[in-house]
C-alpha cells in the first residue's frame, strides 16, 4: 500500500530535523528578484535555493575582509538645495529673535 501524502510530509519532516536543515524565508522587491534571476540565468541555475546557497558560501570563503565590500552598501549623499537652505536659515533667524524678544 501507498504511504498517504501525511505519511510522506512527516518522513521528510524528520528527515530535515535529522540533518539540522531550517527554512529560510526572504522577502524581496522586485529589483532583488530580477538580481537573483539573472544570476541563475548567467549560471543555468533551475532553482533559487541553489543559487543562494551558492552565492553565500561563496562569499563565507572570501572571509571577513574579502566579503566586507559586498556588504558595504552604498550610501546616498543628500545635497539640500539653495533655496531650501535659505528657507531653514531664515526659519531658524526667526526663530532666534522669537527666543531673545521672549527673554
């Protein structure tokens, strides 16, 4: 006799408690997504476990120094306009007098 689909599904349950294995779950916009897709279309990776799997163990071999510049993301200088300096400046002058003409 066929072992049911409950049979099955507790079978591989064990079966991943007895190697140590854990799901874990990414949630990700579609640029991310795109990344991950195009990785496995340049290396003909069918599945995306794999292909993180490969991809982060192939960053754990280049070590702390080697990996530590994908892990620097890149920052965002914010330049803040002219106009809205002079406004902040202005707030901030009006504000000065507000608190000497209070005392």
């Amino acid at each position: 006799m066929a072992a049911t689909q409950k049979d099955r599904s507790a079978k591989t349950a064990a079966k991943r408690r007895s190697r140590g294995e854990e799901e874990i779950r990414l949630h990700c916009m579609a640029g991310t997504r795109q990344v991950l897709a195009d990785l496995m279309a340049w290396h003909q990776i069918e599945e995306q476990g794999e292909a993180m799997t490969l991809a982060l163990h192939h960053l754990h071999a280049l070590g702390p120094k080697g990996s530590a510049q994908f892990f620097a993301p890149p920052r965002h200088e914010y330049v803040i306009p002219e106009n809205v300096s002079r406004k902040l400046k202005l707030a901030f002058d009006r504000e000065a007098l507000r608190i000497c003409h209070d005392e």
